[in-house]
C-alpha cells in the first residue's frame, strides 16, 4: 500500500484518482446528530459524477453500495447484510 497527497478540491481530486477504478469507496466523516444522517457534499459530488459504482462507507452503520442515477447498466444494489 502507498499514500499520495495531493493539494485540491477533495471531490475533484478523488474523481481524478478514480477515474479508471472499477469500484470507487469513499468514507463520511458526519458532524453527528441530524448531520450525521447525511452524507457529506464531497460524498455526493463523487456519487453523481464517478464513472465507476460508489460506496460511501458511513461511521456507524453497515456498508450500503448506490451507483449514480441515470447511468445505463448501474442498477442499485444494496451490501449484503452481515
């Protein structure tokens, strides 16, 4: 495994990187209490403009996995439960 560290907008940055992934994961911070139940704005940026699926993994809960909508062939497909 190796680190990169890259300066830039995060969402743009982790697109970049992902670009020519099969699966892209991304994780969410949250703010806790009612922030915490929504994903994070780089989070959605990389949902709807990754060229890939995307798992936000959120602190907390299971892993669920969502493809961008509108994409031919992305079909929404829940984790399975462990």
């Amino acid at each position: 495994m190796h680190q990169i560290v890259t300066e830039g907008n995060a969402a743009r940055v982790l697109l970049a990187a992902a670009k020519h992934a099969d699966l892209f994961v991304v994780g969410n911070r949250g703010h806790g209490g009612f922030a915490d139940a929504l994903i994070g704005s780089v989070s959605v940026r990389c949902l709807h403009h990754a060229t890939c699926p995307v798992v936000i993994i959120r602190r907390g809960t299971p892993a669920r996995s969502r493809s961008s909508p509108g994409r031919p062939g992305r079909a929404h497909r829940p984790a399975p439960a462990t």
